[in-house]
C-alpha cells in the first residue's frame, strides 16, 4: 500500500497484516550540478524501484513517503529523527521498519538506526532505454524482495 488516501483507507481495514513499513532514503543538494543530477536520477530511480517492491509485497507492506534530507546535512541528526519515525510507526502497529537508499554514506551509521538498513547498489541509468531501465530495477526489486522476506 502506498501513501494515499485509498490505500490508507484499506490500510485501516487490514492492519493486522501490513506488518511492515518501507520508508525510501533519497539525498538532495542544489549547487555542483553533476552530484545535484546524480542525485536526482537516484531519486526517480528509488521512486520506480520502491513503487515496484509496494506492487510487489502488496497486502504485507505500507511504502511510507520519501525521506528526503540535505545529502551535507550530519548523518547523526537524520539518525534521530529517523529513529522517531521508527517508534511512531512500531505504535501503529508495524513490527518491521526497513529503511532502503542508494546513500551509501547510511552504510556507516546504519547499526544506530532502530529499523533496518538495505543499501541498494546502483547502476547508472542514465542512458539506458527505457525496457532496460524496467527489466534491472524488475531484477533488483525481486531480490530485494527475498531479502525483505527474511525480516519475516
């Protein structure tokens, strides 16, 4: 189920098996404009990938809105206010927390958040076709999917 007021609706009706919540981690800056385009592909990416893993897991997961944080910002300042989302959603009920990002940098600092971490390597996009574009974000969503899974 996605953030929108429909899902959020049959959320309600079947709460007690939407166990887990996927909360995506983009990074954003304006200024050098190959990391400012590096983090918008990044960004759409994320957005099909997690669109793909909600479809995929349907009926066991919440896809929560984008985190989106200044990519300078301290990391430990984000760790806190991710750690908040993480006891607001375990109130809801949701027994997982998995937070899912290209951001390697939460690699580093990924033991202090009170969810899960998954690192998603990523592959440049950027001028691949479209049907190609599908068939690697359909390759790594099914993987994802098995690790998810083993949360379970």
């Amino acid at each position: 189920m996605k953030w929108t007021s429909v899902d959020l609706q049959k959320y309600d009706q079947a709460k007690e098996y939407i166990d887990t919540v996927i909360v995506p981690l983009a990074p954003f800056q304006i200024g050098i404009l190959e990391a400012s385009a590096k983090n918008a592909d990044q960004y759409d990416i994320l957005t099909l990938f997690s669109r793909e893993l909600e479809k995929e897991l349907m009926g066991r997961i919440m896809l929560a809105p984008t985190y989106t944080y200044i990519a300078a910002a301290e990391k430990s300042e984000e760790v806190k206010r991710l750690n908040g989302w993480t006891n607001h959603f375990k109130k809801q009920p949701f027994k997982q927390v998995l937070y899912i990002s290209f951001d390697p940098s939460w690699r580093k600092i990924a033991s202090d958040l009170e969810g899960e971490f998954i690192w998603l390597p990523t592959a440049s996009l950027k001028d691949a076709d479209p049907a190609a574009v599908k068939g690697i974000i359909r390759d790594q969503t099914m993987q994802t999917v098995e690790l998810i899974k083993s949360f379970w």
